[in-house]
C-alpha cells in the first residue's frame, strides 16, 4: 500500500481535503493551527490502496515548533511514496515557499491548488498549468469543500506513484521568498472586486481597538444567552426521562438485595442520570453555535484582538485560541496548547487552562445565577440577565488567566513572549449540516462519553459515603463536619466543600451531591423546579454570600480528573500538574476569603 504525506501551511483546507479523500471526521475549523499530530487514513483509486498521512500544518520546515519538526522529519524519513502539498488559492505566494522546502528534501512531489472556490469569489485566477511548468512537478487544482477536483488528485497521485523515475530533489536556484513571489506573480491574476473590500472593512472593525472587544463581548454573549434560555426545556424532558427509566429499572431490581439496588440505583444510575440531564442540552448548543464561529474565520480575529494583553502579560497571543477550546472542555484546552510554538509559553498556557469555566462548571454556576440574583424567575429578561452576569464569570475567568499568566512568566516561568505568525483567513460560508454533524459526534458526545465514565464509579463512591455509618454517623457526614469550620472561614461550609471534593471526576455532580448531603438521602436528589431547590438552599443557611462564594470556588478550583491526567500526560511532570492543580484552587480560596471577610466587616453578611 502506498503512502502518500500530505503537508501544507495551516488553514489551507489540508484537513477538509483529507476527510473527502478518506472518509474520516478530523477535526477541521477555520483557523490556524488545527491540526497538532499526524492523521492516517485509506482510499482505493482503480482497485489500488492508499494511505494517507496528513502531517501538521506547518508555515515552514526550519523545525521552530513541534509542528514543523513532525512534518519534516517524515518527510526526511523516506516513508512517503509521495507527498501532496496543499496550498491556498488565495494567497499561494506565501504557501509557495513550503513547496521550494518540500522539493529541496523530495522530487515526488505533486502540488494542490486548494481552495479556488474562494479564489473565484474573490476575483483570483491561478495558472495550474503554468505553476507546473515553473515548478516541475505536477498540479492539480481543487475546491475540497465542495468535493470537486478530487478524482484528478487521485489521478495525479497515482500516475506520480507510479513513476519509475527516481525521486531527485531540486534546490531552489536563489532565495526561496524571492523565487515564491516571482512565481506568484507570474501565474496569479486578482480583480479587486467588491467581497474582498467588504471582508476587509469587516476585518478593520472585528480587530480595531475600539470595536473589537465590545463586538466579541457581544458576540460571546449572545452564545452564552442562547445556551442558557435554550437548554432548560430538553434538560427538564431529559430529567423526567430518566426518572421513567429509574422506575423501570427499580422494579427489575426489586428482588436484589437493598445494597445492590442502593448502589446501582441510587448511586451509580442517578449520577449517571444527572451529569447526562444537566449536560446534554447546554453542550448540544454551546458546541454548535462556537464551532459556528470557529467556521466562519472568526475566532483568530478574537486571538487578534487579544493578542495585545497576553504580551503584556509575557505569553503567547495563541492562547487565546486554547482558552477559547477550554470554555467547552479544559481538557480540549490543554492539548490544543500543541499549536503554541514556545515551550515556555506552552507550559504557561497549560497551567491556566482550567482558569475559565467549562462546560461541566455551567449547570452549578446557572442555577446559583437564577436562584440567588435573577430571583428563580423565568421570561425574557431573566434570561438576559442570567446571561449576563454568566457572561460576567467568564470575563472574570479570562481575567484569571491573564492575571495567573502574567505571574507565572514573572516567577517559576521567566522569559520574554515569542513572535508568532498569526494568520487571519477569508471568512467562509459556514457548512451547517458538517458544523452539526462535528459539534454532536466529535465534541458533544465525546466529552459526554468522557463524563459519564467517570460518573458512573464516581456514583459508586458516593452512595458507599452516604450509607456506611461509623458512630451513628455516615462517613459523608463525618467528612463535612470535619471540613465546615475551615470552609466557613472561606464563606463556604462543609458540605460545599465535600462536594467540589467527591465532584473531582466531573463537576457536573458537584451541586447534586451537595443535596444528597443536606438531606441525608443516601441518593441523589432531583427537584421538579428550582423554587424547591432555593428553599431547600435557604433552610440550610445559605445567603447571596454564600452563592458569590460557591460561584467563585466554582470557577476557580482544581481541574477535574481527566483535565489533571490530560495535563500530566502533556507535561511528563508530576511538578507541573501539581501546579496546575494548586494554583486555581490557591485563587478560588484566596477570592472567597476577600469577599467573605469584606461582606462581614461591611455588615452585609
């Protein structure tokens, strides 16, 4: 079987066109650096296979970054029977000075002119058949997207494959800028046409000073608010589902010994039940609607806009990107740290990964929002202003991160911020059904699929603490005694405490375990509305110091079980990890502890 590399600059399509010739979902967005590791995958071209091997995106091939240093050295390796490199219709110059690397390691090289869609809206022509002749290697040109020019790639990559003629690279004769920039000139022609004036003049107002932040403030809000009013109703018929389920699943345990019910009922089945019910409707939105903005090219103009303050705080203008990925799932965030070039920035961006909320934060932080300071009631306007004030922890997170940055750079993580390449990519037409079909299978139930693994056991655990009594009382309750004067000093208690303990695996279970707690159910505990549940809250001293407490140890904590074992295994260090874990949980506490003590000494508490 064949293997064939296919290698380009990032945001060149490269991922959209290995998913048409092979089948898979990668990942793909629109934006720069997507794609970290190699993707392998099959097609078969007149009875023969292929596989292909879809490098990193990579600018060049001096090996500056992780990304680079893969994508040469496969290259260099010799295991490619040939190697596609795809460029960018509508900026080719600069993708050309990749094509002058690849052929000075190779000569079975065959270059895809992606992308000519967007180069025709754009009023750009590109001359194939006079790039091939400059180059002297083959070109096909292609629209990935839209699945055209495919069958004359794999035809081009089975007539090159099955050259008899020894693969000789060439060296460029000259600078490769140089000789990128005469090509270009020579088989490229533009016709200023009115879609490029208006992407530009949208460009100068989504990354000006001025407009840049309110409209992504906006922007961002309009996603939160959306998630938020959106996500109740499927989350109600989700809940009320899985109680119908647990009857069902009572009686069929009903001749089992109480233990065994009690532990796969009330403990395993219930939690499982709960992170699904809370979890489901808001990913279901918030996934879609980001992967939204992430297809029409908005996201790097967010990176652009934020680029400033994260060299102000000495890292790097990308993590702005990573912690955008952290907002679904910290986790997500960690590894997309690969794109950051800097081992020290990377590090930097690793360790505050966990400092804005993800998507397992949301279902506490809500319904503390609509108890506490939007009065439990529904409509429009609470909405809004739930919306609101969620909008205002994120800001509060991001601002986490800056602050958490800045320091770490100053002490443990000293250094100066690397200069990168940010690349601002056309605004595309969003594929709709693929943003649906991506968001649902490869976000949404994958990071739902992870929580429920950690749940279900998780459930197990904390039945076991709420059932097993020692002198007359459960091991639970033991446990929130023993930590309710430490936690009080923080505007907390005991049982808040325990519960972002036992809610380590996911955070989704932190709020209904808090419940089980204060009822001494020995089980979850579901409410029909949240009127019971701030009732409840009520009867057991809680006030709107204790929600701003709760809210900020919420956003602020250790990351949860997988994030922790996904920052270790991107580390290597035990020290790091331990960082990672410490310093959030360092700012929550120390947070709490100056809004508790300033409420108390301004008699408002």
């Amino acid at each position: 079987m064949n293997q064939i590399a296919l290698a380009g600059n990032p945001n060149v399509g490269k991922s959209t066109l290995f998913n048409a010739l092979t089948g898979l979902r990668q990942h793909t967005g629109n934006w720069a650096g997507k794609t970290v590791a190699t993707a392998r995958g099959e097609y078969t071209f007149e009875g023969k296979r292929y596989q292909l091997v879809d490098l990193p995106g990579t600018y060049s091939l001096a090996a500056h970054s992780q990304e680079e240093a893969v994508a040469r050295d496969y290259i260099q390796s010799g295991q490619a029977d040939a190697v596609v490199v795809v460029c960018d219709a509508t900026c080719l110059e600069r993708n050309l000075i990749l094509v002058l690397q690849v052929l000075e390691l190779t000569g079975k090289v065959l270059v895809c002119v992606n992308l000519l869609d967007e180069a025709e809206r754009l009023g750009i022509q590109v001359d194939l058949s006079g790039l091939s002749q400059r180059l002297g290697v083959p070109v096909v040109g292609t629209a990935a997207g839209r699945q055209e020019g495919l069958d004359d790639l794999r035809a081009a990559i089975a007539e090159l494959v099955g050259t008899d003629a020894p693969a000789a690279p060439s060296r460029a004769p000259g600078e490769r800028v140089t000789l990128a920039e005469r090509y270009a000139a020579q088989v490229v022609r533009s016709e200023d046409v009115g879609r490029r004036r208006r992407q530009q003049r949208l460009d100068r107002l989504l990354t000006s000073k001025s407009t840049g932040i309110p409209i992504m403030l906006l922007l961002l809000g309009m996603v939160v608010w959306l998630t938020v009013a959106g996500a109740n109703i499927p989350s109600s018929v989700l809940t009320a589902s899985f109680a119908r389920l647990g009857e069902v699943l009572e009686d069929l345990l009903a001749a089992a010994p109480e233990w065994v019910s009690g532990l796969l009922l009330d403990g395993v089945y219930r939690v499982t039940a709960w992170v699904v019910a809370v979890m489901l409707p808001p990913m279901a939105i918030f996934f879609p609607l980001f992967t939204l903005l992430e297809d029409l090219g908005y996201l790097p103009r967010v990176a652009f806009v934020m680029d400033h303050a994260f060299q102000k705080c000495r890292a790097c203008g990308k993590q702005c990107l990573t912690m955008c990925m952290s907002i679904g799932c910290n986790a997500c965030g960690v590894t997309g740290c690969r794109i950051i070039d800097s081992p020290r920035e990377r590090l930097i961006a690793i360790l505050t990964a966990s400092l804005v909320p993800c998507n397992g934060k949301f279902p506490t932080l809500i319904a503390l929002i609509t108890l506490f300071f939007v009065g439990g009631q529904g409509g429009l306007l609470a909405s809004v202003e739930g919306a609101a004030l969620l909008l205002g922890t994120l800001v509060l997170g991001v601002a986490g991160t800056l602050t958490c940055s800045r320091l770490l750079s100053a002490t443990v993580l000293r250094g100066m911020p690397s200069s990168f390449a940010l690349e601002l990519p056309p605004f595309r037409k969003p594929r709709v059904g693929e943003i649906v079909v991506r968001s649902v299978l490869d976000r949404t139930l994958f990071v739902l699929g992870r929580a429920v693994a950690v749940a279900a056991p998780a459930g197990a655990a904390i039945w076991l603490m709420a059932n097993v009594t020692v002198g007359g009382a459960t091991l639970l309750a033991h446990c929130t005694g023993f930590f309710d004067p430490f936690a009080r000093l923080f505007g907390l208690d005991g049982v808040i405490l325990m519960a972002f303990l036992l809610g380590w695996p996911a955070n989704e279970i932190v709020l209904p375990v808090m419940l089980m707690a204060y009822l001494s159910t020995g089980s979850l505990v579901e409410f029909d509305d949240l009127t019971a549940l701030g009732q409840l809250l009520g009867q057991q001293g809680w006030t709107w110091l204790t929600a701003v407490c709760t809210m900020l140890f919420s956003l602020f904590h250790w990351p949860c079980s997988t994030t922790c074992l996904t920052i270790y295994k991107e580390t290597g260090s035990v020290k790091w990890t331990a960082l990672a874990i410490a310093m959030p949980t360092a700012l929550g506490l120390g947070l709490c502890l100056c809004a508790a003590t300033a409420a108390r000494l301004l008699g408002l508490a």
